[in-house]
C-alpha cells in the first residue's frame, strides 16, 4: 500500500480502537438508551459511524475505479495528509451537525447488530484502501455534505476525526446514563 493511504489507514485502526474502547464491557440496555428523546443512543451512533464508513467505501471503490479507466496517475507524493482537514475541525463536538437522512441510524437499533455492521463495514473500507493503492487519490474530489469539496484522502481523514467525533459524544451519552437516578426497589 502507498506510504500516504497506509498512514491513513493507521489513523483510521487507531481512531477504530479509540472507539471500541469507548463503549468496552458496556451491557446491552445502556447501549439503547437515549439521554433525550432527541439524542442518539450509543447503538445509534454506532449505526451512524457504520453507514458513513460503508458510504466512504463504497465513494473510495467506485471513484478509484473511474479514475483508473479514465488513466489517473500514479502517486508521486508521501508527504502526510493527517492535517489537511483541521482548519474545519470536524472532531470539536461544540456544534450540532445534522446528519443527512442517508446516514441517519435505525432507530433503537440493537447495539450488537450495530458493532457487526461497523465491523463489516470497516472490512469493506479496507477492500476499498486496497483497489485504491497507487493512485493519486489527491487529484480525485468529491463534495461532503458538510465540508464542502474533499479530496479521496481527506474523505479518509474526514472519517477518522468524524469517528473521534461521535467517540467522544458515546462518552457523554454513557457519563449522562450512568448518571441517571435509579429507580428504588422494595425488598
């Protein structure tokens, strides 16, 4: 794999395993729990996070295979691209961002279905990476709802600091659930 794809898939494993950490040893019912009628329970980020992944695989497979038909060239550079998006601080959690209906997760989706998804979705993503080495994925754009034009590597870069993203509201949404009164039971 090109060193700037393999470094992005590093950032990629370890925003994953940031992730997975995050909702660790956490039983099913407070996974399903909402904080508000409103918010999303960690079952439903999870969901979330999965439909981005597989939309950015699927973008990452069909654009990277345009551009070979169409004799893109090869990667020349290996200068990283981590840093690209950070003037859009995408990973601040400070202000709301509505999804566009085409992720937006199952509603009270079962938490166990959810983490097999984003794990299938994840295999698809690295299928993706793997029909995309070589190419200049700098020169291909496409436009993120959110974000304006990215290129393919900052649509990678985008879905690893979305990912810290909706970590850190997984932590919140958990702080606030555990933070619950619990009802009293008579003995």
């Amino acid at each position: 794999m090109h060193a700037r794809l393999a470094e992005i898939m590093d950032y990629l494993e370890q925003k994953r395993e940031q992730l997975l950490q995050s909702f660790a040893g956490v039983s099913p019912e407070p996974m399903r729990r909402r904080v508000t009628d409103e918010a999303w329970s960690v079952a439903e980020i999870i969901d979330h996070l999965r439909l981005v992944e597989s939309s950015v695989a699927q973008l990452l497979s069909k654009r990277a295979h345009d551009a070979r038909a169409h004799g893109v060239g090869e990667e020349r550079s290996t200068e990283s691209v981590l840093n690209s998006l950070d003037h859009l601080a995408i990973e601040a959690d400070n202000t709301f961002i509505e999804a566009p209906s085409i992720v937006r997760p199952r509603p009270y989706v079962d938490s166990a279905n959810a983490i097999i998804g984003l794990d299938e979705s994840r295999k698809a993503l690295r299928a993706a990476a793997v029909s995309a080495t070589g190419l200049a994925l700098g020169e291909i754009k496409h436009k993120n709802y959110a974000f304006g034009e990215l290129d393919l590597y900052q649509w990678l870069v985008f879905l690893g600091q979305h990912e810290g993203r909706h970590t850190r509201q997984i932590q919140r949404t958990l702080t606030a659930i555990r933070a619950e009164p619990r009802p009293l039971t008579h003995r």
